[in-house]
C-alpha cells in the first residue's frame, strides 16, 4: 500500500492529467496502485478524495508565499507577493493545471477552491491595494477585475505545449522558470499601478 503522500501526489498527477470528470475511480485506483474501492473506503468518496489531493497540495503552495511585510512600501509588497505566487506555480505545475482547468466551470469544486483558497488570498493583498488606492497611485477595480488581471497569467508557467511552440527553449531550467515569472510579475504589477498614472493624468 503506498504511503499517504504518494497517494495524494499520484491522485494530483493524475487530476491534472485528466480532469475531475475523465478520472474515475478505476482509473485513479489504477495509478495509485491501489484497490478499486480504495477511494471510497479511505475518503468516502472522488470528490472527497479530489479535495484531500488539492488541499494538500494548495497548502503546500501558499506556505511558500511570501508573508506581507507591513514595512515595505505596498507596492513593492504586491510586487513580492505576486512574484513568489508565480515563481510557486512555475514549480509546482500539476496545481495550476488543476485550478485552470476548475475556474471555467461552476461546481462545488470551485466553492471549495474559493472558500478555502482564494477568497483568504485575496483578503491577504487587499489592504495594501486599498491603501494604493486612497494614495492615487492605484485607480480603484472590481474585485474580479483585480483577479482577472493577477491570475489567469500563471497559465504561461504551467501550459508548456504551448509557451514551446512560442518560443520557449526545452528543456527549460529553474532559472529560466524563475526569470519568467519575475518578468510576468513586473509586467502585472506595472500594469495596477499604471491605472494609477492613467486615474491621475
């Protein structure tokens, strides 16, 4: 029987491969190496089992961020924050296929991704936005304006077929991932902040 870990990385491998609906529970108790009625009898069921994988491996994932920093200035804490959230996704690839894939359907899947991940995300970057704001060196956007704007572009870290064919050299080094998420964030953050340029003038 594998270990707990292996189990959720094999269940995470296997999500993101897929999909929530192309995996079913003959096909991930085949990859885990395990019984057919595995899933059921340890989880109780695959949607049980789909939020033990992504939990484990969200929390994962935001114990690498960067904590706000209350003396650096906000837009240099944004900076931060953003650059290490797609540094993480760079490295951690099988997640961000999985939330991609999630944010494009209304489900109790998406529920537990907002409830449990993204709603205290965001809540850990909007006070330092706020006070961008109040500074006129941020214009004011709608909350989902604001996501729009800092998520979707984690898909450059995690679509690999598609950033080759534009372009990016194989095999792809820590290095190049790193700077590639450094220069995403720049443009990201730029960009907020231009807002503010753009409210002012």
């Amino acid at each position: 029987m594998p270990g707990e870990e292996s189990i959720l990385q094999r269940g995470l491998e296997a999500f993101a491969e897929l999909g929530y609906d192309r995996a079913s529970a003959r096909e991930l108790a085949r990859r885990l190496g395990v019984s057919h009625n595995f899933i059921n009898d340890r989880y109780g069921s695959k949607a049980a089992f789909w939020r033990a994988v992504v939990g484990w491996a969200l929390e994962a994932q935001l114990a690498r961020l960067p904590q706000m920093d209350p003396s650096l200035d906000d837009a240099e804490c944004l900076q931060r924050f953003i650059t290490g959230f797609y540094r993480s996704a760079a490295h951690t690839p099988l997640i961000g296929r999985i939330l991609v894939d999630e944010f494009s359907g209304d489900s109790e899947r998406l529920d537990y991704l907002y409830e449990r991940f993204i709603a205290p995300t965001m809540q850990l970057i909007v006070p330092g936005i706020e006070r961008l704001v109040a500074s006129g060196r941020m214009a004011s956007i709608p909350m989902d304006v604001l996501f729009f704007a800092v998520i979707p572009p984690i898909s450059g870290m995690v679509e690999g077929a598609l950033a080759r064919r534009l372009g990016r050299p194989e095999p792809v080094s820590s290095e190049r991932l790193t700077a590639t998420a450094e220069s995403l964030a720049a443009i990201v953050v730029n960009g907020l902040l231009a807002t503010g340029a753009a409210h002012r003038g």
